[in-house]
C-alpha cells in the first residue's frame, strides 16, 4: 500500500521539524517543507500531496488565501490548518470553508498526533480549544467571507458608494452587509469596527507569529 504524503507549510524551522516526526512515526511521508504562502502553494501544486499542515499566518499570503489555492490545485488534498490566532471569526471562516481539521498552535502537540489517523481515514477534526471557542461564539460570531470582505475595504478608508464598485453589488447592499457586521460583532463605529477587527487578527493575519 503507498503511505500517504505530506507537505508542512510553517514559516517556522522548529515547528515544521516537530510537525514532521509526528507525521512520519504516523506513518506518513513528508515530501516538501514551505517557509512562506508562495512556496506552499507550490510545493502543494507540484506533489499534490494526501494532507497539507499549514500555517494560517505566514509570509507573503494569508492562510486562508493559501488554503483557497491549495483547494483549487490540489482539491483531494486534506488540509490540517494551526492557527496562533483565537479569532473565532477566522476560524469559523475556516471550518466554513471546509478545512478537514484546525487546531490552535497553543493546544497540547498530542491533540495533534492522536488525530493524524482519523484525518487521514477521512474524518473531519476541531482541537479541543477551536471546538471550545466556536461553541462558545455562537453562529452570530462568525462572519461570513462577504463580510469579511467588507471589512477589509473598510480598513482601507473606501465608503459603501466605492466598495459597492470594488464589489460589483449595489450600495444597498453594501449598507445591509456592513449594518448586519456590527450588529454581529456589537460595534456602533468604524473605529470600533477597526479595533475589533485588528484584535481578532482580520486585516492582515499574515502580520502574525
């Protein structure tokens, strides 16, 4: 039987090495190791690998931009996402976007092991701190990709007439989606809509270790 193979995406050497033994004495072969956003899309690209372990917060890429590429190159590949960021809107964009399993980088490395077999069988796995912070949001905390969308464009000064354009829908819409945000994160301003969006890590995740 071929062992599955994986590649480990981290911009960090120590982390990618202890990734790598609990892949390989999980009987799993690594095939390429990634630094940045680019390189993993690549490395994914060129292996089409069994399991990508990938960091959602590295350079040059956002983690769920790289997850969206890998999906569209490789889509049989099952995706492991480690998340440093407890923002349960990222993570529950995650888990929206089909992620087979996410896992926070400060949860025990056991989590992690104890679940390569079942990731690998096909099952789909939260660590025990992603499970316990979704719980605890609720669907009201998780923002929809649009949604997120909208606050990005907020963060860049444009108003709902520019990003209805940028967007191709109607200011109208723009208004409700924008309205329907804070109302979900409880903000009544764009600078607390700003504030609340750089403490959960949403404008530019890649910024973060």
């Amino acid at each position: 039987m071929t062992r599955p193979t994986a590649v480990i995406a981290d911009d960090h050497a120590l982390i990618r090495q202890g990734i790598r033994q609990m892949l390989v004495s999980g009987g799993i072969d690594v095939v390429a190791e990634a630094a940045d956003g680019l390189e993993a899309i690549a490395m994914v690209k060129k292996h089409q690998p069994h399991l990508l372990t990938l960091d959602i917060a590295m350079p040059y890429s956002r983690g769920i931009e790289v997850f969206t590429e890998a999906r569209r190159w490789a889509p049989q590949t099952r995706i492991v996402v480690f998340s440093g960021l407890t923002s349960t809107a990222l993570l529950g964009e995650l888990a929206h976007a089909g992620a087979d399993a996410i896992f926070l980088k400060r949860e025990e490395l056991k989590a992690f092991s104890d679940a390569i077999p079942h990731i690998v069988e096909g099952r789909n796995v939260l660590g025990p701190g992603v499970a316990e912070l979704i719980d605890a949001s609720g669907s009201a905390g998780v923002l929809t990709a649009r949604e997120l969308q909208i606050v990005g464009l907020v963060a860049q000064g444009l108003n709902n007439r520019d990003m209805a354009a940028r967007l191709g829908v109607s200011t109208k819409t723009v208004d409700n989606h924008r309205t329907n945000l804070m109302r979900k994160v409880g903000v009544h301003s764009v600078a607390e809509l700003l504030a609340y969006a750089l403490r959960e890590g949403l404008l530019d995740a890649s910024r973060e270790t």
